[in-house]
C-alpha cells in the first residue's frame, strides 16, 4: 500500500479561552497518491482550519499530521517551512501575481527559496517555469505582464506557479472563486487533466457543483469532518 500524501490521525485544532474554542475535532483522513479530494462546506464550519493545517500554515493542538509520510508534529518552524515549500503547491480565490512582472516571472518567484542560487540556477529556473506554464496551457503567454492577462489566465499562472516546484500535493482553496461561470469551468477542466496525469489534488470549496468535481468528497460543518457517505 503507497504512503499517504496527507494522513491525519485524530487532528484537531482548539483556540485557547477563555473559553475555548474548537476550530476542528479530532477527525482522521487519509489522501492516497493521485486521488482528488474535495472539501465543502459553508462559511463559518472549519474549512479554513482544516487548509491550514493541510497546508502546514496552523499546527494541530491534538493528534498527528503526516505529509507524504513526514510527521510533521516535531518539525521546527524552518523545517516546516522547508517542508512546505518542497511539497505543497497552493491556488488560491485570489491570484497574489506580482502585476507589473511577466507570466514567466511570476512563475519562477516560486523556485527563489528552493532553489540554488547562480547564473545556471536562474536559467533553470526560467526553464522550469516556461515548462509549468506550457503545461497549463500559457507557453504563449510566457512574456505577457500580468496585468494584461485575464482572469483565468491568470489563475492559469497561479496554477504553474504551484506546480513549478514539482510538490506531492496541490492545494486548492476557492480556486474559481473569483472567475465568472465559463472561465471557471475551463479551470476546473484544468485540474481535471492534471489529476489525469496522476497529480494529487485537495480542493477547498463552497460550491457544490465544483466539490462534484472531486473523486472524493468531505465535508465540514461546526469543525467536524466527515466523509460523504459514511454513516
């Protein structure tokens, strides 16, 4: 059996008081290789708490989190970084592009603290991230400032730049969020094709019809968290 890409063994996640306040209950999930999970929920139920923690941003007041089989409970904060910048490639509602700086660009900004540093370094880079925007369709658009690109060719950078870095798991929170309905559903057709090509995908939404996108789904309401379909 493969290693899990996201396994959480009784996580939970409780605000200190007074009084205290339990963001998510203890829940256990596991995310093998290659599968897309979808998490829904409404506004309010712990979807946020249960992202940050995914994405190494929070750490559990209870249980274990492993990431690609890495238990990440000991880890310092550097090595947690480190972690999540190796693995974890994040989309978000919103596109954080650098607006007066090229696709291409913005792609390889992700690669700066991963990467060596140096003249080869920097080609490699450039190289790394043409290929990630050829994958999601933007080769020819490599050279366009953000500013002139529109709303899903820009969530398309967004998308390059998490994978430029080759991670175990892309993260998604609301990522068409900010896109009108025929841009959204050629993004999720997007994510769609990288899962194809064997990605793993966990995807945050509030929309039912983008969480019917996923092979799996979970949903999350006052912090617990349950599969859909079990009892």
């Amino acid at each position: 059996m493969s290693t899990p890409v996201v396994e959480f063994r009784r996580v939970g996640l409780t605000y200190p008081g007074p009084p205290p306040v339990t963001a998510l209950t203890p829940c256990d999930l596991a995310v093998a290789p290659g599968e897309y999970v979808t998490v829904t929920g409404p506004s309010g139920s712990g979807k946020s708490t249960f992202l940050n923690i995914a994405g190494l941003l929070d750490t559990p007041t209870t249980g274990r989190y492993l990431l690609d089989g890495i238990d990440t409970g000991p880890l310092r904060d550097g090595d947690r970084t480190a972690l999540r910048g190796r693995r974890i490639g994040f989309v978000f509602q919103s596109f954080h592009l650098l607006a007066h700086r090229s696709a291409a660009e913005n792609v390889a900004l992700a690669l700066l603290y991963t990467a060596a540093r140096g003249r080869r370094a920097a080609a490699e880079r450039r190289e790394r991230a043409h290929e990630a925007l050829v994958r999601v369709g933007l080769g020819h658009r490599a050279d366009a400032v953000a500013t002139r690109l529109s709303g899903g060719e820009r969530q398309r950078v967004a998308i390059a730049r998490a994978l430029v870095g080759r991670p175990a798991l892309l993260l998604c929170d609301e990522p068409t969020g900010n896109l009108d309905t025929a841009t959204a559903q050629s993004v999720l057709a997007l994510l769609d094709d990288l899962h194809a090509q064997g990605l793993t995908v966990l995807l945050i939404t509030h929309d039912p019809q983008v969480a019917a996108r996923g092979r799996r789904t979970v949903t999350i309401r006052d912090g617990v968290l349950r599969e859909v379909g079990a009892p």
